[in-house]
C-alpha cells in the first residue's frame, strides 16, 4: 500500500513538471520576450594578436614598458593594481634602481602610520609595496566617479571574456549613440552622465574615454607612434601580464611535459612490443585443458566406475 502511494505521488509530481514545461514552452512561443538593446546592439570584443597569444606565446617586454606607462600616465588616476607590487616591474626589463625610483615618485604615496603620534600618515612606496589605490576608500572612489566604482584593473584581463581583447576593444569602443537604437528603444537612451560603448555589457558605463588622442602618452625614441589604437593595445597587453605574469613560465612547462608524456608514450610502446611480443603467441592449456587437470579428471573416473 504505503509502495503505491510512493508511486501515485511521484507520477504525480513528474507530471506537474511536465505539464510546467509544455506551458512554460507554450507561453514562449506565443508571446516571445521582447527584444533588448543590449541583445541587438551589444558588440563581441574586436580581435587584437599579442606577442603572448598561443601555446608558445612570449611576453613583448617592450610593448609591455608602454603598457605600463599608458596604465601610469592615464589609467592610474581611477584605477588600482592592488595584486600587483613594484618589483615586480623588474620582470618588464627595468633594473632595481629604475624601480625604486618609479616607486619613490608614485603619485599615490602609501598609507602608513605617523610613529611619534599613531596618527594616520602617507610614506613614500618602497619597492616592496604593492600598487597604492588612488582613492582613500570605496565612498571617495564613488563621489568622485559619478557613483561608479572604478575597478581594481590586476586581474581584469582573466575576468573579462576574451581578456586583452575586451580592455583593447572597451578602450577605443567609444561613440556617439547610435540614431537607430534610440529610435528604436527610446527608454535606452544614454544617461547623462554616462557614456554610450557597444563593447560594455550593458552599452553605457561611467568611464569617460580615457584615450582621447594622438600623443597623449609620448612613448621614447624607437617606439611605434602613440595613436589611440596604439596606446589601448599596449594598456592591454600590460594587463594581460598584471593578470598572469607567469604566463611564459607557465607555456615553458607545459611544453616539456608534453615532450616528456610523448617520449615516454614511445618507449612505454616500444618496451611492450619487446617483452610481450613473443609472449602474446605463446597458448598456454588452462583449466580442463591442462594435461594434469586431464589426468586427475581420467583417475577421479576409473575410482567411481565411470567409463569413457
């Protein structure tokens, strides 16, 4: 009895959810969600090829140096790079005395403690600080940027889908709203305020465009002019190295093992065909077939008085 009633209430309950399902298909297909701006006026991030791309990609210690200086000059006034510390610059081809100094003239000093009085106090960086915030805390960061907190930029690249692409493409994604869109989505017009980027999720965000022209950043002797275009994709490329800055090392290991796992695959193979090749042809009688199981069998016959 208490089996069948088990039964009645789970036919029951797949049955509300299938009934769920064909009205919930039914309700779709009648009367479909509306369109959205954001679903036709949304643009996937543009291609941008680095130096780091691929399996065997290496970082541009160059193009990264402009990066830096692009994140310096221009991103640093909003925007944090708290998991990343000075010396890790060294890595970018500066030398320790070129990162002191970049240190010591950091335009946000360190938040430290007066030692004669406990009072709170800024020091100038050391070496071994990490990238100091420009703001004091979330509230000023927020009165300053139009409500908008500005985003901590060590990890963007890997928290971002398509990475380096979507900083590269967001930095000079910058337009006037589309006449169209605003006809046709009249409530989705651009706040003021805010500004209108088809590469943002939602089209508009806080950020005024940080790069506004040619020359903003002046690169030294031997660099590639500082277009926009240019600039945004050596901000991008630095990004791409805030947020794994291990990525050679990372390539350099995964390539030897895979020579390793083929090298041993060869001789795991070429061991086995020479210990069991013979072995393989080799028909061993098991079981009823073994000539002492055979003969054990024939006197277990003759004692019972059985013939054949």
């Amino acid at each position: 009895m208490l089996r069948s009633i088990k039964y009645l209430v789970g036919a029951a309950f797949a049955g509300v959810l299938l009934i769920s399902f064909f009205v919930g298909v039914s309700n779709y297909l009648s009367s479909p969600p509306a369109p959205t701006a954001e679903e036709e006026f949304h643009k996937h991030p543009k291609h941008l090829a680095l130096a780091s791309d691929g399996p065997l990609g290496r970082f541009d210690r160059q193009q990264l140096q402009r990066g830096f200086q692009v994140y310096k000059e221009v991103c640093s006034a909003c925007h944090s790079l708290s998991l990343v510390a000075f010396h890790d610059l060294e890595a970018l081809g500066y030398s320790e005395a070129e990162v002191k100094a970049i240190a010591n003239q950091w335009q946000t000093e360190v938040p430290s403690v007066n030692p004669e009085t406990g009072e709170p106090a800024t020091r100038k960086a050391l070496s071994s600080d990490r990238f100091p915030a420009p703001y004091a805390n979330e509230v000023a960061a927020r009165a300053a940027n139009n409500n908008a907190l500005p985003p901590d930029l060590s990890l963007m690249t890997k928290a971002r889908h398509d990475g380096g692409a979507y900083v590269y493409s967001l930095l000079t994604g910058f337009q006037p709203q589309p006449a169209e869109l605003v006809k046709k989505f009249p409530s989705a017009k651009t706040p003021n305020g805010l500004h209108y980027n088809p590469y943002f999720a939602n089209l508009n965000l806080a950020m005024p465009p940080p790069l506004t022209s040619e020359g903003q950043v002046t690169y030294a002797p031997g660099n590639p002019k500082p277009t926009v275009d240019q600039m945004a994709k050596d901000v991008s490329a630095f990004l791409v190295w805030t947020a794994e800055p291990k990525l050679e090392q990372r390539h350099a290991t995964g390539i030897a093992v895979s020579i390793f796992l083929l090298f041993a695959t060869i001789l795991g193979y070429l061991a086995y065909q020479n210990i069991w090749r013979t072995e393989k042809s080799v028909v061993r009688e098991t079981g009823v077939l073994d000539p002492k199981n055979q003969a054990k069998t024939a006197r277990a016959r003759g004692k019972a008085g059985i013939q054949g």
